[in-house]
C-alpha cells in the first residue's frame, strides 16, 4: 500500500503546533504596503490560528505535517 502525499501547497503554508493546533499566517503583508498603518503591518507579522472549520481540511490535505 503506498503511502498518502502531503499536499505541497499545505505543507508550505501552515504547521502544526506541539499541542495540536494547525497555524497559518497573516494576509495582505506582500504587496501595497504604503496605504497600510504601522500597527496594521505590525499586526501582520504574527502568526493566527486556523478556524476550527478548516482545520480539518488543513489536516486532510498534509497528513504527515
């Protein structure tokens, strides 16, 4: 039986933390920064959370993440 692929995509974008939880990170950071405040770019560098609704398909996609 051969093993399930991650998807490459999912792989890329999210990660799984020691206690479980899948994160990814913020958007709208790449490009038309100037028009963006301070604390609005700031806010961007953290890393959020998935929505317990997609966590699932997160997890579906990349097994073995």
């Amino acid at each position: 039986m051969p093993k399930i692929r991650n998807h490459r995509g999912t792989k890329k974008r999210f990660r799984i933390t020691g206690t479980g939880k899948v994160m990814r990170r913020h958007a709208m950071q790449s490009h038309i920064l100037e028009k963006k405040s301070a604390k609005r770019k700031r806010l961007f560098a953290g890393e959020t959370g998935v929505s317990p609704s997609d966590t699932r398909q997160v997890r579906r996609n990349a097994p073995y993440l």
